[in-house]
C-alpha cells in the first residue's frame, strides 16, 4: 500500500514508520500500512467551503509582484483553501488570459495551484443551463425567483475534503492572435458606440429593456444560420456553428409539438421579453451593467478615448463570467473600474446575490472576510484537518 504522509508505527504488524495517510476519499481518510495490508477509515465531519472569484487581474498581480498589496491576501487564501474552508475556481477566462503571457505556463500553474484544481463548468454551459430553467418555468406560468444552484456551474460534490491527488487534463486553448484581435475588436466596437450613446435621451429602464430583450435576437440568428446551412445540406454546421444556436433549439424542443413553426418562434420570443428571462441571473448582470454603462456615458463619463481604451480593457470578457459566477460565491475580486460598476444600486451585484465585491479599493475588507471565515472553523473542522493534513494543521497551529 501507498502510504502519502507516514505518522508513525504501524499498530497492527508493529512496522517502524510505515503507517500513515494513503489518502483522501470524499468524507473520510484512509489509513494504512506499506509493509502490510492494515488500513482503517477514519470519517471526517461535513464541511462547507466559501466560494471566491478571483478575476484575472488579482492572478496576474500575485504572480509578477506588480501590486505588492496583492501578495498577502494572496497567500491568505491559499493557506484557506488548503484547510478546506476556500474554493477558488479558475475559468476558461483565466486560461484564454494566461494564454497571451509570455510565461503563461508558470502563470497557469500558478492559477492552478491555487485553485487546486477545481475550475467552473464553460459559461455556455451555464447559460444554457439557466434560460432551460427559466424557460421552463416560464412555460408552467412560475415566476417565482430564480433558482440558484452549485451544480449549475460546479461539476461534484466540492465540498468534500481534497484528495492527496489531482489529475490534469489539457485543453485546446486557441490562437492567441485571434484571441487579442477579439479582445481588441470588441473594445473599439463598445467604444464606438459611446458618441451615440452620449446623444441618447433613453432612460435607464428603457435601455435595460432594451438589453434583455436583445438576448433572443442574440441566441435566434446563429439558429437560423445554422438551419439554413442544415437545408442546404451542409452537415459541417453540426461541428463548426457558434454553439449558441443550440440554446434557440432547444427552447423549440421543449415545446408542444402541435406548434407552427411559426408559433413556435413567437413563443420563444415571448420568453425572451418576459418575466422569467428577465431574472436568469446572467442576463440580468449583463442587462444592467450595459444600461448603466450607457447611462454613465451619457452622463459625462469617459470623454477620453484613450483612457476609457485603458480602464475597459477587456470589459466584455471580465463581464461575460463576472454575470456567469458571481451569483453562485460568497466573494468576488475584479478590477476597480468593474467594481465600481457592480456597486452601484442599479447593477447591485452584492445586494442582489450576496456576493461580496472587492478590488484594490477594498482589500482591507477582503483581508477581513477571509480572517472571519478561518475565525468560524469549528472544532469538528480543525479535528478532521489534524486527521486528514497533519503538515496543514501544524503549520497553522505554528502561526
């Protein structure tokens, strides 16, 4: 038997420190002997992890030192996370945004660590996930608030207590030239339309209307584009077609099948502008923070292109997986412009969710969040981290 961490004297054949931890499963560790076939399971008490978001910028300050004032909550939260009171998933943004470092393996490895190993299920996944849910709701006359779940955007049980042991799988990451040309294109298009915008004598409701019912003609056309090359016979859609469409099918395939097509299409549409679309939690974020945007244009805001080039930088990504996370952890960290946005009682992020923001603003507060999440372990927790990590609870007893 494999023993990982020896902490003494067999008890059974009398081995001299051959006994120990072999490994972690779930709720319980397993001990066992390496010189003979003693072993024991020991249960370790239910736990629950916070959940955190740390965006790409708190990972790229920790690793190159830039911010210095990122270093120690850093390490804070690693500390918490080996004791199994933090979560700290990475995204596919984290890995397509260390893709453009020149030291992006050490980066990766670095966000990795971290993480340990948990990531968040794609946001496309998660917004299919909702619109199904609401959508569902919605064709059973529920409107009642929409529900949250981890599984939406967590694959297992995470809090469990981690294994000894983690296996990695690669991924295609894409060109990371068209990655920044992306990143670039959608900067200048947000940007262009900042002179109409400060023209515009809508309200804020009304733009956000505007924004949610959008999402319909969003998810409808690249179906439509795919219908069409499916007509035409050109089967290479099912394998090359933004992956959006399905999100518009399969709202069709939950329908009664006595439906026209055509009354079909008008009841997906009616979805979109009600209720029940209006409060998928991803939707709603990227709505509001659109509209309010606008409005803080209109209102005088970024009159310098270049600066405003500077502060939103990346804006729509940061937003795409702050709207698809953020409701489902305790805390979040991003950069100050994109804070300052999520605060505001228009967007009202934490109100909301009670999802606790921080940036460089606030990381006091931060710092405090974490010290009263290590502050509530109970005994049971600190028992079965004596079991389970003897280095972990020594070291923290040491501090």
């Amino acid at each position: 038997m494999m023993v990982t961490q020896i902490i003494g004297d067999c008890p059974s054949c009398g081995g001299l420190s051959t006994y120990g931890n072999v490994d972690i499963h779930d709720h319980y560790v397993l001990r066992g002997c390496r010189s003979c076939r003693y072993s024991i399971q020991l249960p370790l008490p239910p736990i629950r992890k916070a959940i955190l978001y740390l965006d790409q910028c708190f990972f790229s300050g920790a690793f190159r030192d830039r911010e210095a004032r990122f270093a120690k909550p850093a390490k804070r939260i690693q500390e918490l996370a080996a004791q199994q009171l933090l979560l700290v998933p990475y995204s596919s943004a984290h890995e397509d945004e260390s893709h453009q470092w020149e030291h992006r393996t050490e980066l990766m490895k670095f966000i990795k660590a971290t993480s340990r190993g948990q990531h968040f299920e794609p946001t496309y996944y998660v917004e299919r996930v909702q619109v199904l849910k609401a959508f569902e709701a919605w064709r059973k006359g529920n409107t009642t608030v929409y529900n949250l779940e981890e599984r939406d955007v967590l694959l297992g049980d995470v809090h469990s207590w981690e294994s000894y042991f983690r296996i990695e799988v690669g991924k295609y990451l894409g060109n990371i030239e068209q990655i920044r040309d992306n990143k670039r294109a959608s900067l200048e298009g947000l940007l262009d339309l900042f002179e109409d915008w400060r023209r515009s004598t809508s309200t804020f409701e009304e733009d956000l209307v505007l924004e949610l019912t959008s999402f319909g003609r969003i998810y409808f056309q690249p179906y439509w584009t795919y219908l069409g090359r499916m007509v035409k016979g050109d089967f290479a859609a099912l394998l090359d077609s933004p992956i959006e469409y399905q999100i518009f099918q399969d709202l069709l395939q939950m329908l009664p099948k006595e439906l026209s097509p055509d009354q079909a299409l008008r009841r997906c549409f009616e979805f979109f502008s009600s209720e029940n679309f209006a409060k998928v939690p991803y939707a709603s974020i990227e709505a509001r923070a659109f509209a309010q945007l606008k409005s803080m244009v209109r209102d005088g805001a970024y009159p310098n292109r270049k600066k405003a080039a500077v502060r939103l930088n990346g804006w729509f990504y940061d937003l795409k997986h702050i709207a698809t996370y953020a409701p489902y952890c305790q805390g979040i960290v991003m950069d100050k412009p994109m804070a300052e946005l999520m605060k505001h009682p228009k967007v009202a992020l934490e109100a909301t969710y009670g999802v606790k923001v921080f940036s460089l603003n606030n990381l006091d507060e931060l710092s405090g969040w974490l010290d009263a999440l290590e502050a509530r372990m109970s005994d049971e927790h600190k028992e079965g981290l004596a079991w389970a990590y003897p280095t972990v609870a020594a070291k923290r007893h040491s501090l």
